[in-house]
C-alpha cells in the first residue's frame, strides 16, 4: 500500500510539472526560417559616387562630380579635359595635369568654351601647358580653389563673370603671351588669399564690380593688381612687380569709384597705388617705388598712409581731392604734390618730413585749402601759390621754442 501511494505522488506531480510548462513548450509561434540575408556591403557607385578621370583627352558632356586618379600627362596635341555641361566639378585630389610644354600652340589643361554655369576646379596642379591653366571665360557662378599653376604659356586661371578665385598660387606664366594677366576674372568676382609671382603679365586683374582681398602679387609684369571699376582691394601685398612694353608697373592699378585699403606697394617699377577718379586709399603704406607712391585722380581720398622713400613723390593728387592725415617721409621730390592746374582739394593734418623738394607742393595750383599740416626738414617745407583763393588763408607758424600758443587751430607749422 506504501509503495501505491508513492507512485500516485510521483505521477501526479509529474502531470502538473508537464501542465506547467505546456505553454512554454508550445507556444513559440511559426517556425518556418526566414528568407535569404539582405546584403549588408555597399556598391562601389555608393562608396565613391563620382566618376573617374584616369586619361587624357577627357570630354565631360553631363552635370556631376569628377576626379582625378592619378597625374594626366599629355602626349601632345589637343588631348586636354574639356567641360561641355553646366553644374560640374573636378577635385583634382592632388594630382597633377601635365602638358606637353608651354610654347607652339594654344591648348589648355581643362576648357569650357562655352556659357557654362556652376563650374568648380579644386586641389592639384596645372603645368606645362601651351594655352592656358583653367579657360573658362564665358562661364558664370563658377568657382577655383586651391589650385596651383606654373609654367603655362597663356593665362593660368581665366574664370567668367560672377566667380570666385580663391587660395591659388600661380608662378611663371604667361610666357607665350607676354602681358596677358595670370589670374584673369570677369565682372563681379571675388579673388581671395591667392599668391600670383614671376608671371609675365599683371597677376591678377578683374572685371568691374570685383573684390581683391589678402592676396600676394610680387616681381609680376606691368602690374601686380589691376582691378575695373568700383572694386575693391584691401589686405594685399604687391611689390617688385616691373615695366614691360606699355605697362605701367605700378603695384596696384584701381578703376573708377575703387578702393584701396590696408594694403602694402613697395619697390615697384612705377606708382605704388593708382587710381583713376572718385576713388580711395585708405591705411596703405607704399614705399621705395619708382615713380610715385600714390596717384589719385579727381574726387578721390587719400587717408591714413605712409609713402615713404619713393623715387619721386610720396602723393600726388589731382582736382577736387582730400588728402588727410598722412604721413609722407624722405620721398625724393615732394612729399604731397597737387598736380598742374588741380584746384578744390584739401590738404588737411599731414606730416611731411625730409622731402628733398618740397613737403607740401601746391604752387601749380590754385583754391586749395592747406591747413592743419606739419612739416620739418623738407628743402622746402610749403610751397604755395598764396595768390590762390584757398591757400592765402593757410597760416604757416614757425613755433617759438617749446611753449607756444597756436592763435589758429587751422594753421599749418613749419618746424
């Protein structure tokens, strides 16, 4: 009886372990096994969308992003990159496109012959080409960055109207087409932080409307920068740019309505900044140019700057000019000279020291006003044609010694 009921006991506590875990043991859903694994690796498309470049000639004939895979060498001939869609760019990756030689004909590296929009260059080298570096000069919104070309027989970058050039360095072009311009933009561009040396022509030069800025141009032809009309260059540096033919070789060359400012022209085969009318220098320092340091033309503003030691004259001026708060030093003619027959100016709180002719030279002149200016040790320190409505009026104290009163806040000093 004993052994009866031990075995009930094992096998009722049996049933209810197996009743307890019925609905684990069988409540797991279908067990039919899933489809194939979806694939987890990318194309090649999706790892490097662009397309390649790997041989020259290349012709790109739709919108996209190209690139370079390794240095493009030219066998001769017209086997260049050629652009004939709008929306395009070319990362060069830092490889180099390498021509056949900069002299005999006219091919290019990479051209886009056409109106193009949206063109952009970027990041390698351009050298040994016959025509020029970048030809895009009929394209628009368009952009080159960080490029640097070097011996090309025209041109090394030629961008059209509404672009930007920036971070470029061009050296020893144009030697097929002497005066032609190394960076050369159309109208409405922007050129930023570029170094342009050694090329036989201007180093950079742009259309109207343009902005030059924290750019380099050094030992160019004819000039270091030249701007068309109502642009702007501020924060450059141009010097030991020279004359060839009829260039001028002045360091900075401004159109009508420009501005000049906080920028450095020295040892230049001509004028160190020039402009043509109703224009501005502001806060420059030119020095040591052949020619003059500063040239400005009708209505135009000379303010805060220093030319000194300039082969002639450390600022000249024409009409209806202002020319305030400059300091003018050991220049080898006049300090501030006002051109023949230049009448309205004001010549207002200059120092002129050490001129070898004269500090202020206005005796060509007529109804100027000179006032508030100083000046020692110059041959002479004011030369005025006091007959003149605006000059007769222009006091000029000898100081008596260390303690003076100035009876006319608007007098000039001669020390």
């Amino acid at each position: 009886m004993k052994t009866q009921l031990i075995l009930r006991c094992v096998l009722t506590s049996t049933a209810l372990f197996l009743t307890a875990l019925a609905p684990a043991a069988f409540g797991q859903g279908a067990l039919t096994p899933p489809g194939a694994p979806a694939p987890t690796m990318k194309t090649l498309t999706q790892v490097e969308p662009r397309t390649p470049i790997s041989a020259l000639p290349y012709v790109i004939s739709s919108a996209g992003s190209y690139y370079l895979t390794t240095n493009l060498v030219s066998l001769g001939g017209p086997s260049n990159i050629t652009v004939a869609a709008d929306h395009v760019t070319i990362d060069l990756r830092g490889f180099a496109i390498i021509g056949a030689g900069q002299f005999g004909g006219n091919v290019p590296a990479i051209t886009a012959p056409g109106p193009q929009v949206d063109l952009a260059v970027l990041n390698g080298s351009i050298t040994l080409w016959s025509g020029e570096g970048v030809s895009a000069a009929l394209t628009r919104n368009s952009k080159l960055e960080e490029l640097r070309v070097s011996t090309i027989g025209r041109s090394a970058l030629h961008i059209g109207d509404g672009s930007l050039v920036s971070e470029c360095m061009v050296q020893s072009n144009c030697s097929y087409a002497v005066g032609m311009p190394a960076i050369w933009t159309g109208n409405h561009c922007a050129v930023k932080a570029c170094v342009a040396q050694a090329n036989s022509g201007p180093g950079i030069s742009t259309g109207a409307g343009s902005v030059v800025i924290s750019c380099v141009a050094n030992n160019n032809m004819n000039e270091g920068i030249l701007t068309g009309d109502e642009s702007k260059v501020a924060d450059c540096s141009a010097s030991l740019n020279t004359i060839t033919g009829n260039g001028p070789g002045d360091g900075i060359f401004v159109g009508n309505g420009s501005a000049v400012s906080d920028c450095v022209a020295s040892s230049n085969a001509y004028n160190g900044i020039e402009t043509i009318c109703g224009g501005s220098v502001l806060g420059c320092t030119v020095r040591t140019n052949m020619n003059h340091g500063i040239v400005v033309q009708y209505g135009s503003t000379v303010k805060d700057c220093t030319a000194s030691s300039n082969h002639f004259n450390g600022i000249v001026v024409s009409m209806r000019s202002q020319v305030v708060g400059n300091t003018c030093d050991g220049n080898g003619n006049d300090g501030i000279y006002v051109g023949f027959l230049g009448d309205g100016n004001r010549i207002d709180g200059n120092s002129v020291t050490a001129n070898k002719v004269a500090g202020i030279d206005c005796s060509g002149s007529a109804a100027d006003l000179v006032i508030r200016n100083s000046a020692h040790d110059n041959n002479v320190n004011y030369s005025l044609d006091l007959a003149a409505g605006g000059t007769e009026n222009a006091t000029i104290f000898l100081p008596p010694g260390g303690n003076f009163m100035n009876p006319d806040p608007w007098g000039n000093f001669s020390y």
